[in-house]
C-alpha cells in the first residue's frame, strides 16, 4: 500500500467509525434507559395506564399508547395494503397503457412526500370540518403514506422477474388472475419482506399523528372509541416526554422508544431472513 | 370475457390511489391559491424565517450525509471483508427504517450537552466573530444540533443508494486502473466521477427526508422564528406546521398560509427529487 492510499483507508475509516459509534451510543442508551422501568415494574408496563404526577414513586406503564399505536397502524394496513398491492399489480400488468404511466408518475412524485403535508391536508379537509382530532383520521393519513409506498415496491418486485414466466403463462392459456397469482408466488419472499418494512416505516410516523390525533395519556372505556377522539400512541408520546418535566414520564418515553425499537427491528430482521432465505 | 373482467376489477384499486393522490395535490393547491394571491404566505411574520431555517438545517444535515455516506460506501467496498461488510450494511439499513422521533429524544436529552460542551461552545468562543456562530450556545435546542442530528438520521438513505452504486459499478474499470499501475486511491477516485449521478440522487433523497422530517425537528429547534446564527434556536416549516396549526380553527386565513407552506415543502422535498430523477434517467439514456 503507497502513502495515499493509507490516507484514504484511515480517513474513510474514522468517518465510518464516528458515524457507527454514534448509531451504537443511541442504540445503548436506548436499551439502558428504556429497560429501567421495566426493571422496576415489570412487564406491567406494556399494560398500565401512566402515572402523571409530579410526586409520583411509581412510573406506571405504557399500555394505552401500545394498544393506540397498534389499532392506527392496524387500520391503515388494513385500509392501505389491499388498494397499494392491487394498484401495484395493474401498474405492472397494464405497464404500456396511458393511465397506468400517468398513476405511475404520481405515485413515484408522492412516494417520499414529507409524511406532515399529509397531516396538513387531512387536518384541513376532515379535522377542520368535524371539530375532532381523531385516531380514525390519523389512520387515514398513515394510508397516503401507505399506498404510494406499497404500489411502487409491488410494481417494481414483479418487474425483477424473467418476462419469459409472464409469457409462458399467458400461452399455456391461464386468464389474469392465474398468471398473475402464479408471478405473485415466484416472487412472494421479497414482495411480504417489502411490506413489512413498509409497515415498520409507518410505525415511527409521528408528524401526521401529532396533528390529527393530539395526545392523550389515556384510553377510553370502550375499546374503539377513541377512534373518533383524541387518542394516544407510542410515537407522540415520544415527543411529549421529551419537552415533560417530570422524570417519571421521561423515564416511560425511554421504555416507549425501547418498545418501538423491538417492535422496528423485530419487523426488519424478519424481513431480510424472508429475503435472504432460498 | 373473463380477461376484460379482470382487468376492469384491476383498474378499481389504481383509481382509487389515484384518487388519493388527487385528493392531496388538489388540497394542496386550492387551499394555498389566497395565500399566494394576497402574499399572506410572505406577510405571516413566523414563515420566512422557518424557510430559511428549514433549508439551513437540511444543508447541514445534506452536507455530513456526503461526507459519511461516501466514506461508508469506499469503507463497505473497498476495505471491509465480507462478514463485517454484511453487518455494517444491515445496521445501516435498520437505521434508515428506524422511528424519527427517537433521534428527536435522544438528541435533546442525551446528545445535545455533549454537542453543545464539545463543539458549540469552542465554535463560539473561537470562531465567534462571524456571524453563523455569533450567538453564545446557552441554549440545549440550536440550529447546528438540529442538523447534525438530522445528518446522521438521513445517512442511511444516501449510503443504500451510493453503496448499490458503487458496488455495480463494471470490473473492468478496477481491473483497467490496476493494469495502470494505480492503486486504492486512483480506483476510489475513478469509481466516484463514474456514479456521480447516483451520489447526487442519494443526496437528493436525504435533502429531502431531512426537509420534511417533523418530530426531531420541533423537539430540537426550538422554535423561535428569526433570521439566527447557527448555535441559536431556531425554527422550521414542519415545526412551525406541527406546533401552530391548532390556532388555525381561531383563524381561518390562517389555513391558506399553512397549506402554502405544506406546498413549498412539499415542492422543496418531493419535487426536487422529482425533478433530478428525470434529468438523471435522462442522462443515463
């Protein structure tokens, strides 16, 4: 090796190393910090509501912004999975046709919109005229974000396979739906390992939810309604801890981040043995 | 028959995305139409200062992407051996799924004192007679924090696409530059100008995750609007979107300011990368 390229191997390799330790240090402090109250009371936490007192000796739990994160995301998937994965199989079908060119150029404008304009459009077209923030609206805002994302992926899935399957399907006489179930399963690993880091995505979306949903600590009496007021969940509640003043609840937004992080990582590791697999 | 069934029932779920799409855009743009018309967007005093703070920070944060996410892409290319090359990559990629809002709170309760013992306070007591340092770091929520934090967020996005880059680039050009006698330094220096698009559409990609981040941002800027230094609180669209646009039911023409605000981030974000996606296909071809 001559002098330059030492050079090179050190500086590219101290950046490297700065970025990663950095990454690490956020990782460790998140499970340090996270696990505390978790030490203390047990997986109590996943299910108890918070305690919101300055004077508390206790820190409660997490269980209403669980059970809210999961029934928005829920929705969403529930609203967005079906129209993306159907749009993303005519964009790929009917690829020469005008509209699915025009549908395409669209969804590839809105695919990396900032997730907040959503926010703003629902907020001004359905929270403005309602008089309520309400999860059923934030829902509705994390299905934009769906929809784009999920189409594309889909889309561009299918194209990796050899146009040859496609055709032979076609002339072995198999309508639409066959051929198109048969490319599906070819090809099934990667499109389920792309939705599920689609959903892993939308897991983390705070913007939209902090307009649309506001923030409460608690769930209501009945198990849905706070689909049609404000509702809590693990993301906002994130961001309230961090301007909180009282340790309790800084203490319980760590074991959120703790929680959100598992349930990410646990969705992207997932994900690549689905992908790597064979 | 049957073939003309199934793709009518296909077309259902792609008019229904277009409608969503449709839907966005057109309330983007009617709701913003009297903002622009009567230059309420200029005139609302909080909005140009969160421009300005908006592009500041995602300058920062564009500016160490380039920086990490080149040396990881020669790092994971060049120098790793495949088993550490595996791990480095996957991690990477985790962190470009990994839920904002976390890099909000972990910056402003755990990095930001360092950030401001370390590097804000010596930037102001040495450098502090220009005017981006000027302003003495005594406050935990400033400009830089805001995007140095949103840098190593958005690294991750610019290094999956220069890494893919890089690593497709042909082997003859390796080979060529070896045969020349070169070593690591002039197949680095040849393999970048050869992917310089990719490494522009990366950055592109991160400027505009960085621009339209909102949860780390309205933690850790603070939200002042003023024209500031960079080791001063700040303020940005999507924080200043986040935070007042409750005040929106008081005043209806508030509405129209803040859907035209939604636009110009939404032009600054998505459209940008629109645009450079085009010239960049355009240019391959």
């Amino acid at each position: 090796m001559r002098f330059k390229d030492i050079i090179l191997a050190i500086a590219t390799g101290i950046l490297s190393a700065l970025l990663l330790l950095i990454i690490m240090w956020m990782l460790v402090d998140i499970f340090i910090k996270g696990a505390e109250p978790f030490l203390v009371e047990g997986l109590k936490v996943l299910v108890a509501n918070p305690v919101l007192s300055p004077t508390a000796k206790t820190y409660g739990g997490i269980g209403p912004m669980l059970y809210g994160t999961f029934l928005i995301v829920g929705f969403s998937v529930l609203m967005g999975l079906p129209i993306g994965f159907f749009t993303g199989l005519y964009l790929y079908e009917k690829e020469d046709s005008k509209f699915a060119k025009i549908c395409r150029s669209f969804l590839d404008m809105l695919v990396e919109a900032p997730t907040i304009c959503y926010g703003v459009v629902v907020y001004f077209t359905l929270v403005l005229l309602t008089r309520t923030e309400a999860a059923i609206f934030s829902s509705l805002c994390l299905t934009f974000i769906l929809v784009p994302y999920i189409a594309i992926q889909t889309c561009d899935v299918l194209k990796t396979l050899p146009p040859e399957l496609k055709e032979t399907c076609y002339s072995l006489g198999l309508g639409t739906w066959r051929t198109l179930w048969v490319l599906i399963r070819a090809c099934s690993r990667a499109l389920v390992a792309n939705i599920m880091v689609s959903i892993a995505r939308i897991l983390g979306e705070t913007g939209p939810l902090l307009i649309t949903a506001l923030q409460v600590a608690y769930w209501g009496p009945w198990i849905f309604e706070p689909f049609t007021r404000n509702a809590p969940a693990l993301t906002t509640f994130i961001y309230f801890a961090a301007f909180s003043p009282f340790s309790n609840i800084e203490a319980l937004g760590w074991a959120a981040c703790l929680v959100l992080t598992l349930i990410t990582l646990t969705l992207f590791v997932i994900a690549r043995i689905i992908m790597r697999s064979r | 028959m049957k073939t003309r069934l199934a793709s009518f029932l296909l077309t259902i779920p792609a008019l229904v995305s277009l409608g969503l799409v449709l839907y966005f855009l057109l309330t983007l743009v009617v709701y913003s139409i009297p903002a622009f018309a009567t230059g309420s967007v200029i005139t609302y005093p909080p909005s140009l200062p969160s421009i300005y703070g908006s592009i500041v920070i995602s300058v920062i944060a564009v500016i160490l992407a380039a920086i990490f996410s080149i040396s990881l892409a020669i790092v994971i290319n060049e120098f790793l051996p495949p088993v550490l090359d595996d791990i480095v990559s996957t991690l990477i990629d985790m962190m470009a799924a990994f839920p904002t809002v976390i890099f909000g709170l972990w910056g402003l309760l755990v990095f930001s004192p360092y950030f401001r013992k370390y590097v804000e306070y010596p930037l102001y007591k040495y450098l502090g007679f220009l005017p981006p340092f000027s302003y003495p770091p005594v406050e935990p929520k400033s400009a830089l924090l805001t995007g140095v934090v949103l840098g190593i967020m958005v690294t991750p996005f610019a290094t999956a696409v220069i890494r893919e880059a890089y690593r497709a680039v042909p082997i003859e050009i390796r080979e060529t530059v070896l045969s020349l006698g070169g070593g690591k330094w002039e197949i680095v220096k040849i393999t970048l100008s050869y992917i310089k698009e990719a490494i522009i559409g990366g950055l592109t990609l991160s400027f505009g995750k960085a621009i339209g981040e909102t949860a780390a941002v309205a933690i850790l800027i603070g939200g002042v609007s003023w024209f500031c230094p960079l080791t001063a609180p700040c303020n940005a669209i999507p924080a200043l979107i986040a935070n007042r646009i409750q005040y929106a039911m008081m005043k209806p023409e508030l509405i129209h300011v803040f859907a035209a605000l939604a636009l110009i981030l939404f032009a600054l974000g998505s459209g940008l990368l629109f645009i450079v996606k085009k010239i960049i296909r355009g240019a391959r071809i």
